[in-house]
C-alpha cells in the first residue's frame, strides 16, 4: 500500500487520531511512516475515508 498526502492537507489531525504510528501531522502537512501500514491497512483506508478534504490518496493498496 502506498499512502500520498496531497497539499489539500490542512493538518487537523483526523488522520493522526485514527493511527499516530502512520500519521504524524506537521506544521505543513500531515506524514506518513510507511513502515507501520503493513497490518494496518485498514486504518489507512478509513483515514482517507475520514479526511475532510480528502488530501490522502491511496496510490497502490495491493502492496
């Protein structure tokens, strides 16, 4: 699964609540640490289900 945060991201966090190992907001975007989304596929999708302005894209959810 590959996870890109596009410039929409306005940092509120909604990501970040879902699963702070993955997401991690910034001062300009929110991150990704890819090396917890094995196992947590789930929690990647309902953040991109969640984000209000849906600034993360799942670009490859085979891997």
């Amino acid at each position: 699964m590959h996870i890109i945060i596009t410039d929409e991201c306005v940092n509120c966090g909604a990501c970040e609540a879902i699963n702070p190992k993955i997401f991690s907001v910034d001062t300009n975007l929110a991150k990704v640490n890819s090396k917890y989304i094995k196992g947590n596929e789930q929690d990647c999708i309902d953040a991109a289900l969640i984000c209000p302005v849906n600034a993360i894209w799942i670009d490859d959810i085979s891997n």
